[in-house]
C-alpha cells in the first residue's frame, strides 16, 4: 500500500496507537505544539521493525497529528521547544 492510501487512523484509536508503540519498546512523545516523535529501540533488531508494523495496523496518522500530540501531551510525554520565532530557537 503506497503513503497516499494507506487506510487513515480513526482518533479513537490514538490511545491503543501510543500504548502499542511504548509495549513495542518504542520512546513516542510529543516534541513542542504541533509534532511528535516515535524512536525505535536499537537494541534487537526485531524492535526496529515494530514502528512500521504500528504503522501498518493503525494507518496514516497524519491527519491526527494535532491530536497525538494533545494525547502525548496530556499523558506528560512532551519536549518542550521555544518558539520558532524566540532568540531560544535559534
């Protein structure tokens, strides 16, 4: 299945997405307002695998991007990041 259709990941299932991508040993968090980030672990190689195969289950999240990161941010899995217009972001 190619990137644009790919079947699109329903918001209710953001909560069962985030907790299978930490079971799968996975780090997920939301990086700011607007992103997140899912960092496989290198440890064993079968893990590296498991973000695609997340990603196969649920669909394309990208729609909801906005959402997972108010999920994430909720759950106090969040990199706070200055502004991009702040002195800080440069």
């Amino acid at each position: 299945m190619t990137e644009d259709n790919r079947q699109q990941m329903d918001a209710s299932e953001i909560r069962a997405f985030v907790a299978d991508a930490i079971a799968a040993g996975c780090d997920i968090c939301a990086v700011g307002h607007e992103n997140y980030v899912i960092d496989e672990v290198e440890q064993q190689a079968s893990a590296k695998k498991e973000p695609g195969r997340i990603g196969e289950r649920y669909g394309n999240q990208d729609p909801l991007s906005l959402q997972i990161v108010a999920y994430l941010g909720r759950s106090a899995a969040t990199l706070n990041c200055p502004p991009k217009n702040s002195p800080l972001s440069a």
